[in-house]
C-alpha cells in the first residue's frame, strides 16, 4: 500500500481543489444556498468539463477510467468546500448503479450523457420506512404490453428535483417477498403518473420524493438477478464518496477551528493558550486521522475484496466516520462559541453535512444493526460444526 | 431524609393541570415547543395567566408574583410544557424580574412590571459584545453621563430575540476604574429609542433567534439605571445566580422525551415499529433513565436555592453540564429515528412560505431543535466555563 | 421530599462513618484483604453489635425497623471505606429475600441470628449463564418423603464461604417452564450433596459456586407464588446497597484525587493548576452528582412505588451508577498517574469496587437489556388500542 | 495512492506463519498474551528465534538485525500474538537496542548484543523518578564522576520487570546545567553492582511488574556511558520517537478481538450465545469495525516512519489516543461478557498456587488485563502529555 498521492492524483486533487478555492468561498456557497436550486448549472458543466463525473467510470463509455480513489480525491475536496450539486447522488451513486445493474449497450446509451452532464439521473432506492437500505423493496413492478409499470414511493432521492430521469428499483410481483428479484428500472422525469415532492435538506443540497403512480419505465436495466447486487455496488461507491467528503469537512473544521482559537482572545490572551482547548483540538485530530484511517480500509476494499466484503465494509465505515464527523464538526461549532452557531460563519456548515451524511444511504444506527446481523449470521454459519455452548 | 412525595406538591400539580385544562384555549395549546413561541401566542397566554392571577409564576407574592416554592415553580413549567402552551418570555420573567424585585426602585417596577404582565412588554439582554464572550467583564459598550440621560454608544451581540423586544436591559461601561468588574452599570432601554439599530443573525437551525444590537449615542433616562453605577457586576451575579436549577431545561427534555416516545411507535423500520427493535428500545431505555436521574438532580438544585455553600454554588454549574449534553444526545437521537426524514429541511411554518412536506407532522422542527441545541452548551456561560466554576467552587482549583 | 439527613440519620452516619476511620484505613483494609478471608469476624460483630446487620428489618424480627434509607446510609459510608464484609450479600440481599419470602414463624426462626451475627445466610439465586437475572432459572426441587431435594449449580453466593445456610432458588418440576415457579429453600452449608468453591472477587470480598447434588432442604420459604416477587424485592434492596456504596466510593475517589491533584508536582507546579486536569475533575464530580441523584430516584421507588415498578427503577438505577463510577473511579486512576495502578495506593481499590459491582447482581449491559425489553413490553401494551404505524 | 496489498508482503506473512507452524514448540505456543510473558519462555523463545536467525526482528542487517521494513515487523509482531508465542524482551528490542545501534561504540554493542541475543541478559528500563513522571526531565538521580566510573545514587520507579532484568538503562544527571535537559546522561548498569536495590510494587491487576529500584553509591563503569556526557536527552528523545506504530500495541488489540469473538459463542445467557443477542453483537461488530480503522492507522503510522513533518510527529500521539482507548474499552467489555465471573480475581498461574477455579479456562486472566489497560493511558507518556505533544505540533499551540 501507498498512501501518499501519486504525481496524477495530486493533478486531480490540485485541480478540484483549485476550482473550490475559485468558486466555493464562503459567499459564493451562501448564495448557492440561498438560490434554493440544488447548486448552479454551471458548476455542473464545470464537473463534467473537468471529467469529474465520469471520474470513476469505464472508458469505452466516455468515462476516464479511474478507480474509486479517483472519487475519493474528488469527494474529499467536495467535502472541504461543502459543494452542494448532487455529485454524489448523480454521478456516484446513480453512475456506478447504472455501470453495475445495465448491459453494455445500455451503459453505452446512458453513461455518456451523465458524464458529460447533459442529461442528469438520479437514483430512487430508497422508500419510506426502508431507513436507506436497499433490501426493504415495496415499490412494484407490473408487466404490461408496453413493457413494466411502476407503482410506489421513493424518498430522499439525491439530486431528485434536478433530474432528467430516474432509475427506480421495484420488485417483481412474481417474486414477492425474495430478496434477490428486484428490478432497477430507467423512468424519466416527465412520464405521466410520476409526481416528484422536492426535499430540500439542511445541508442546502437537495433531494425529491417520488411518487409512482403507474409510470411506465424506459427499460429495465440488466436483469432481474442482479438488481440487488448493482444497488449494493453502487451504494459502496457513493458510501465512499461520502466518507471521503466527511475527511474532508473534518480537515477544514480543524483549520478553521485552529485559526479561530489563534485569533480570538479572551481574557487578553489568545484562547489557543488554553490546555482544555488545546487538548480537545489533540482529540479532535486523532479522531479526524482515526477516521481518515478508516477511509483508507474503505478505499482499500475495492482492490482487496469481493463485492460483498466490500458493501459490509463500506456500511461500517460509513456509520463510523458519520459518528467521528459529528462529533468533530460539533466540536468545532463548540471551540468557536456563538459565532459558530451563525449561518454566516463557516464551521456550522460541516456539522450540518455531517447530519446530513449520516442519515443519508442508510442512517448510522440502522446500517450498524444490519451489520450487527451479518455478524451474527458469519458466527452462525461458522459455528454449524464446532463444540459450542459448553457448560462451565 | 424523606421521600415520601409532599402532598401538597401533588395537589398543586393537580391545580395547575386542572387549569390548563379548563382554561387553556385550543390556539394556545399543544403546540410545539422549542426555546421560545411566537410573540402573539405568548402575549396571549401571559394575559391569561396574568388574568388568573398567575402571571409573575416565579415572583415573591409582595411582587406581584405567585409566591411560589422552586419546586411548584418547576411543577408548572412542567405542566405548561406538557400542555403545549406558548413559552413565557423569560428574559423578563426569570432574568430581569428578580432583578427588578431586589434592586430597582418602586418607580422603576411600577412603570415596567404593569405593561411585561400585560404581555405588551417585551424584554431582550444585552450582554454579550463581539470582544467579550466568555470574558463577559470586558464589555466596552460606554455609557456617558449627560444630564439626565446617559449617552450610550457601542455592540452588543447574540442579543435573543431583540427584533421583537420592546425593551432591552443591558450592561454598559460607566467608568474605565482598575478592576473592569467595577466600571460596569446596569441599564433599561427602550428598543425605539433613536440610535438603536437591530441586525438579525440567522442561526444554523434557519431560524431567526438571534440578533446584533448596535448602539449609537442612544440617549437612555438616567432614570432607567438599575441599582448604582458601577453595581452592574455584582447585580449580574445575582441575576445569574438565580437561574440554577433551570439550566438543564427539563421541561425540554421532558417534551424530547415524550416525542422519542411517539416516535418509537409511530416511525417504522422494515415493517415493524422501532420500538420493537433491541437497538432502539435499548437507547430508548437509557435515556428514561438519564431523564430520571437529571430530574431528581433539577429537585435537588432546587432545593438547594439560597444556601451559601459549596455543592450550593457549583450544583447549577454540574447540572448544565449533564443536563445539556442530554439535550443534545436526545435532539440528535430523535432525528435518527426519523430515518430519511431526518436530512429533510422542514421550514418553520411562522417563517417562509406554507409548505406540507412528506411526514411534515411527525417531523417539523425535530433537526431545527437539534442544531439550536448545539448552542446549549455555549449560551448561559459555555460548558467549559462551567467547569472552571466547579473546580473552583468544589476544589478550590 | 427532603434531601438532608435528619439528626437520627446523621447519627448512624456518624457512626458507621467513626467505624470505619477507625477499623478501615488503607493499611487495615489491606491486612483484611491479604489475609483472603473476606474480612474480619470482629468486624462482623461490630456491625450487629451496632444494630446495622438488622437496620433495615423489621422490629418484630430484632430487626431496627429502619428503611431503605438506612440502608443507604450505612453502604454509603462502607463504599468510602471499601467494606469487605459481607454486608450486601448476607445483610441486605439474603436478609431482605428472606423477609419478603419467609412466613412470619420462618422470619422468626431466621431473621434474629442473621441479625445479631451468631448466624450467616447468603443467598444462592444466581447461575452459570443466567448473569445475575433471577428470572433464569435451572435448578431445580424434587418433593421426596423427608422434604424437598435440590439439584443444580449456583455461583456468584455474595459472601458464600462464610455461612451457615444459604437461601437457594429452584424450580419445582411440576412447572417446568412458567417464570412464576420458583421456590426459595433454605439449606445448611454442611448439608451431606453440597459443595461450595471459593471464589475470590477482584476487591477482596469473597463469593462462592456451590454444586447442589441431592441436597435435602431445611425447609421451604413461604410458598411457590412469592419465591420470585421475594427475590426481586430481596434484588432491589440490594441493589439500592450496591448503588449507595458506589456513591461514596465516587466521594472518596474525588476527595483523594482532589488532594493528589493539590499536592503533587509537575513542572514546578502544583498539577491542580493545569485546566485539562480541573476541568476533568469537574466532569467527575458532575457525574458523581448525577449518579447521586440517581441514588434518590432509587430511594424514592421504595417510597412511592409498587414492588415491580421498584425492581425496574433499581435495575435502572443499577445499570446507570454502575456505569459512571467505573468512569469516575478510572479516571481518578488517571488523575493519580502510576501510583493511581498500586495495590498500596487507595484509588485503584475504588474502581475495582466498581468493576466488581457492573458485575453483581446483573452485569450492567444484561439488566440494561433486561429493562429494553420490559420498556418493549410497556409500548406494545399501551398500543393494543391505538393508532399504530401510519404511513407517511 | 496505492491499496493493492503488496505481494511481496503477502509471501512474507506465509513465511513467518511457516516458521511458527513449523519451529515453534508447543510449549511456547498458545500461552496467554498479555504485557510480557515469564522470563524462562521468553529466553526460550529469543534462542529459537536466535537460532533461526531472527534474533533481532526490529534492528538494520548491519547490525545483526533482520532488516525488516516497519511493515514487516508488524505482520512479524501480529503473527507471533496469532500464534501465542512468548513476548520479546521489547526493552532491549524496541527500545534500547536503536540506541545501541545508533549511539553505542563497537565495544559497548561486541559486550551487549551476543547476551541479549541468546536470552541471556534482560534489561529494563530506568526513567521515571518519584518526583519526575510527566516532568522527566526533572529527574534527581545523580551520577558523579569518579575516575573510571561513576558513582551514582537515587531512585527510580515504575521499573518493570525490574526483578528479572539483568541490566538496567538509565538516566542520570551528570551536571546541574543551566537547562535542566543539558545535564542528563544514558548509563547501563548490571543489576547485580553492589548498592542496587529492588523493590516490588504490585499493582491493581494483582500482579507484580512493576519496581523501584534504589542506587546507594554504585560504582558503573564509565566505559557504560552511551553516547557522551549530556547527550542523554537527545539519546531519549530518539528512543521515544522509534517507538510510533507500536503506541496502539495491536497484536494485543488482536488478541483481544480474539478473545471476544470466542466468548461471544462460548458463553450462554439465557439458554442463547451472547452473540445471537442484538445488543451484544452490535457491541462486537463496533469493536471489529473499530479495529479495522486502527490497523489502518497503525499502516499509516508506520509508512511515516522516519519522515520529518507535524503529522509524522503527531501521528504516534493520535495512535496512542485511540489505541489505548480501545484497548480499555475491548479488555472491559470482555470481562462484561464473562457475566458472574467478570467478578472473579482468577490468580495468575505464574504466580501463587495453582487453582482451578470454575470458567477458568475461558476467564483467567481477562480482568487482570482489564485492569493492567488502566495504565495504558499512563505510561509511555500520559495521554494528557501526548495531547499537549498533537496540539503544538499540529497547530503550534
């Protein structure tokens, strides 16, 4: 392993960071905000100019043939400037679901308008009462002449009322209560019986609830077997973006933190000179450089396990790094005292991304049950033929 | 010792519920409750009370208040939680009033205390500055002498609620003497005298709470000063100290905890109700304990009021620790049990356009109330002066 | 409610607390503790000798007639001292099970030697794997023409190498499996089928396993119907001990710590002086405050609540105190640096006292569970007849 | 960036799981791991590492050591733990012996490394002093020149496994300098030098590591001097700093997850493994994930290994932060799942006589490492030291 940036890595990393320096301070992203409209237009055309949308994705289908580091130096970034386009809900997440779920061809009429950002997708797994995890499937799909019509509801929808069209998964009725037959189905936007309730969250990003009300679909993407699996595939990378922006907001909170309590004084002194403060900085910065760690066993699970390893490890480190991130960034609202709490101030922007994060693609405590339950089915297997329950 | 519940506390408990029930009308009632009610709703609820004969409910009878003990009073902050009914506004009632009733002139309480009973009079604390947070003693807002008027000119800050106040009582700099504890007096001013400005601050919760109060050669009644010049610090201590056992709130963490309760039925996860899941029932559990420890600790602060004595001093300090650091576990919690709903931005329906969003009932203002909750520890003296206090008071550190 | 101590309460206090400034300082404790006997037989003496074996038991008996106020009191000032005897199995647990269990001609037989030292009784309710939770329940009584016979394995007998008898649960056969059958018999510790093994605990109080092979009982306590409502009342009062001795021994980890941290020196300062150093000690004893608060909402339950409402409360209660003194107590080990780890220094003997008591009478984590599942219980109840699980 | 795991660490990991497998005796293998093993298995274990020419895992080819990368030496020091080998006498290894290595002359090493080697000679290591614990430097122990030797006297404290160490490395004072760091000095004594006295400290976990150890005028060498006279500080401060990636001491954290994951199946409540209840494996699955992020951190740790910079500075700090925390976290909740026998003291089998005890298989030992964690955060420098060493070297506070 190597955990410093190769010379092409820090090209990236220089160039989006370079880009938030330019067009993300703190005024220009209190503006995006307060515009309401789920970020600009143009940035998005930036994203795409720069290949930043299709970062992470195949070349054969306009991609640039990176990895998931890629999209972690990119979310990283992303997370020090608290970019509010849907980045992760329609690049990442929808990108690699769609990468995963569709056939070739599919993947060829589809992907480049993503990467090029001149058609957005959005990604509808999610339901009310499913908590982000994918298994809890109620939303349905009928056959009829004309192909699958959908009936159902989608919540938190990331980028949802920004989008072209939907992939929406929807269980087959002839499979009704097995995990493994849900569909992902291509909708768009505009297709009758479908009516979207824009959401907008507290992190001035935006997401939709869906309704769908006999919406005839486009196409099913790939086949029924690995519906499942593709969301699951897309999920680990869109839960590594996530965790890599939160390093990132973690990074700034640091900085931004530590410059406050250098500049501020309080009893005629600088208020770095006091221990209590000094030591909760120290303890902010090894949970920050735990959590980064963590990011690392994330990101070196795309190379060193199997997709199923892989979704358990990504949960994991999904609810641990949004538990760290809390944490931190509420710390560093604390350490600046009432300008902290300001909207106009930066610090409280990390905090609210990092609520944001936990809750989405599966809150914190619901993704740690779901693990706790894979654990104990790894015991019980493990233990079908070994001495067990011995008396003392 | 004795534990036996007092019976007239019972019966007391059962006065207050019988009037809220018989009196409180149906706009005053069951609405939501977060640090402070819009100002109408709580205009008409403190005529009500004030109508009842119950509108000073924390004052000494010869003040015009109730009379009643510590432990009545947080009986009825309970009831009034649990009831719904708009918050009082407790700059006046809980801050300036003892204030008022121990140092200021009969003049002084028969002009303000008419009209703050009336629900016509709305007060603000200016305390805070831009240079002076924690080092609260550093104020430099001055205050000249002129006349009959001082001449006051400078900033206050996180001044709550000072866009809809009527009145502002604020401390001010009235002399550059040696120790800068002394140089500082206590003022009342009216909000439309000419010179004051009001900026809003937005607060990360999106709503508008706080404000910047700019002062410019406001030209404020020498007859407004409280106490003497130069008593500022000491009536401050006072005021401060009157505040102990309210610090953890609890009428909040009840309303938390009763909305923790609804949800765990009402928010399901993966077609069963949360509660019936270990995970949650097991955090559920853990904070019905805390709420009862943290309220048998509100008791004993209480009982504690007006004793000189170390565990007397620090006991408000500890209880704000514990108490708020609950607030925000338990604001935060219930957010996670929203699910997806808890990224979901509702907007306050007194601010913004009227909006109905997805699970808009169980939902609003759940994440708004979590985000003013980081505040908690900052407001009031943050939790890290707190600490010192303690230490000092307990330890001698 | 009031909060001081009454004069008569102060006395007994006073009492207990010149008892143990004269028999308890740290080189006394220490002699007890390595003479490995779970403490002195005249200390023993001087608890009945001072009426404190029978504080809290009823007049009629020999007892005082006291409450569980005096119970608390007397436990407080023997956590400050770190009290080996075993006053919490053989006084409160045993005395206050057999109370609520015996007839009055039993309690008459029973209670005034336990209660005047020339008898000791421990209670024999737990077992390998039932954690402390006296609901579990394997052992189990055979009618036979002499009486009943007992079989099984108890362990974790508070005080169990010292006595004369035990009170031991166990389940009649004729109903196997409801939760409500479980008798309390009171066998000799000589009786022909028992064996007791020593089981030395990390604080220097003594406990023991006992193997329970044909063990012909003395006689049965009460009847069937309160075996189980008798120990649990026998539980609360014990735990409300285990509780009240935390809260003193948090009291004297603060009040030692307090003085190290005013003498020692580091840097040519008094160590006290370091901000990091007092805030913690702040945090500590606002804990502590909150655990004795903790301790009166326990002491109310015994006031104002029925007897399965108390048995929740002090469960509760148990779980909670427990947790912040294994807090409070470990960090004054830190506080201390390397003396804070010596068997010669006091400190470290206060949080063994607190690891010990998570454990006794139900690990913490298992009554914290225990009470989720009854709070489970309560929720399904009161919703027989609501509106439940409404969609969004 | 760069995750693919490096093969050729792959193949090293067989090779050293191949010599455990192979060459380790059974009556080395499987023992009980915690802080350090009985010195006969360990000289036991020394040899046949010696033997197979993996004597010095930690030390450069150049000076009898086998040149591993940290890396390597962490798959060596986890694969030994996995395989329950004795622990190494890590004082002469890890912190001594890159002293030797860097400072030592030809003639010190040709008369310290041959003994060491063939498990003959222990050392242990001299810092602390009654009055200098976080102060180090204020240490008191005086060295006074005296011809050919120096003849020192003074007192030392926490000096584990003092009693069985053969030779001591220490610091004394050789001058009363200006700057109290000038005037410390790095001596080896033999602890058989008349005037040597060592007495035991047991501690909490009811066992006996720890030591003072007294000098009343005992004559060292001076030819025992590392490096030269005042160089004792800088010597230090390069023995410390070695010591980064080991401040978590992860092969223990493994042995505990270990230990956990096989409790959780062997031990029963209520007629079910713990595992098979939610609350306790949602703790267990915590732990696994909590583990994986300090194995990472410790990757991380050791690939900064020599580099000059804040994080590299800091980063052994943080490590020690969280890694001590987890390991008092793991080792409690372990003796939290061992239920009634959490609360049994299981003697030592090295020490006192032996007894069976009931669970003693299963039990022995968990809480007496419990409680040895609480040290954790106390030596090698106090956790509160390590923050103030990550605040001013990541943000020069």
């Amino acid at each position: 392993m190597q955990f410093e940036l190769s010379s092409e890595q820090q090209l990236l990393r220089d160039s989006v960071a370079r880009f938030i320096a330019e067009n993300y301070d703190v005024t220009q992203r209190l503006a995006l905000v307060k515009a309401d409209e789920g970020g600009s237009g143009a940035n998005w055309q930036g994203f795409a100019a720069n290949g930043w949308l299709g970062a992470a994705l195949p070349e054969q289908f306009s991609g640039f043939g990176g990895s998931a580091i890629e999209t972690a130096i990119i979310s990283q970034q992303f997370g020090r400037g608290l970019v509010v386009e849907p980045y992760l809900g329609c690049a990442v997440l929808t990108g690699q679901t769609l990468l995963a779920a569709a056939t070739p061809s599919q993947c060829e009429r589809w992907l480049p308008g993503l990467i090029d950002g001149s058609q957005r997708l959005a990604l509808a797994y999610s339901e009310p009462w499913s908590h982000g995890m994918p298994e809890i499937v109620q939303t349905h799909a009928d056959h009829s002449p004309n192909g699958y019509v959908l009936h159902g509801r989608k919540t938190l929808v990331l980028g949802g009322p920004l989008v072209d069209g939907y992939v929406v998964s929807a269980r087959l009725p002839s499979h009704p209560t097995s995990r493994g037959s849900v569909g992902l189905f291509l909708v768009r936007s505009d297709a009758p019986g479908l009516t979207a309730t824009r959401l907008p969250l507290h992190d001035g990003t935006q997401a939709a609830e869906i309704v769908l009300d006999a919406v005839l679909a486009v196409e099913m993407l790939g086949d029924l077997e690995h519906g499942l699996p593709a969301l699951r595939e897309g999920l680990s990378h869109a839960m590594l973006s996530l965790c890599a922006e939160l390093v990132g907001a973690m990074e700034r909170t640091l900085e931004i933190t530590a410059d406050y309590l250098r500049n501020r004084k309080q009893f005629n002194v600088q208020i770095a000179t006091f221990q209590s403060l000094q030591h909760r900085m120290a303890d902010m910065a090894a949970e920050t450089e735990l959590a980064r760690s963590m990011l690392f066993v994330a990101l070196a699970s795309f190379f060193n396990e199997c997709a199923n390893e892989r979704y358990e490890t990504l949960s994991s480190a999904k609810s641990f790094i949004c538990g760290v991130a809390r944490n931190v960034c509420a710390q560093g609202i604390q350490l600046h005292g009432g300008i902290g709490m300001t909207e106009e101030y930066s610090v409280g922007h990390y905090f609210k991304r990092a609520v944001v994060a936990d809750v989405l693609l599966g809150t914190g405590t619901v993704r740690e049950m779901a693990t706790a339950r894979r654990l104990q089915k790894r015991f019980s297997d493990a233990r079908t033929d070994s001495t067990y329950a011995r008396a003392p | 010792m004795d534990f036996n519940v007092d019976p007239a506390l019972v019966s007391f408990r059962t006065t207050v519920q019988d009037f809220l029930r018989n009196e409180l009308p149906r706009d005053l009632a069951n609405l939501p409750r977060s640090i402070s009610s819009e100002r109408s709703e709580t205009a008409d609820w403190q005529r009500l009370l004030t109508a009842h004969g119950w509108g000073a409910p924390y004052w000494p009878v010869n003040r015009g208040g109730t009379g009643w003990s510590v432990e009545q009073q947080i009986i009825f902050d309970e009831e009034c939680a649990a009831a719904g009914t708009p918050t009082l506004d407790n700059f006046a009632h809980k801050l300036l009033g003892p204030v008022l009733n121990h140092f200021a002139t009969d003049d002084q309480r028969a002009e303000h205390v008419g009209p703050t009973l009336a629900g016509e009079r709305f007060w603000c604390q200016g305390f805070s500055e831009p240079g002076s947070g924690s080092d609260l003693a550093s104020l430099r807002t001055r205050a000249q002498r002129d006349g009959d008027f001082y001449v006051v000119n400078g900033q206050k800050i996180w001044t709550s609620y000072a866009h809809r106040a009527d009145w502002i009582f604020l401390l001010v700099r009235t002399s550059q003497s040696e120790k800068k504890q002394l140089g500082i007096s206590f003022l009342l001013a009216d909000m439309k005298t000419p010179g004051i400005t009001v900026r809003p601050i937005m607060s990360i919760d999106g709503r508008h709470h706080l404000n910047e109060v700019f002062f410019d050669n406001v030209r404020v009644p020498a007859a407004n000063l409280i106490g003497r010049e130069g008593e500022g610090w000491s009536i401050t201590k006072y005021l401060l100290n009157n505040e102990h056992a309210s610090t953890a709130e609890l009428p909040m963490l009840q309303v938390f905890l009763r909305r923790m309760q609804n949800l765990a039925v009402e928010i399901q996860l993966d077609g069963k109700a949360l509660v019936e899941h270990p995970e949650f029932a097991l955090r559920l559990s853990r904070f019905e304990t805390e709420m009862k420890a943290v309220s048998m600790m509100v008791q004993r602060t209480a009982a504690l009021h007006g004793q000189e004595s170390p565990i007397a001093h620090a006991m408000g300090s500890m209880l704000k620790l514990r108490g708020t650091d609950l607030q925000q576990r338990m604001s935060a919690f219930i957010v996670e049990m929203l699910g997806d709903y808890g990224a979901v931005f509702y907007p306050c329906p007194h601010e913004g356009p009227a909006t109905s969003l997805p699970l808009q009932e169980l939902a609003a203002g759940a994440a708004s109330e979590m985000f003013l909750r980081r505040a908690s520890t900052i407001y009031g003296g943050t939790n890290e002066v707190q600490r010192g206090i303690i230490a000092k008071a307990l330890y001698g550190f």
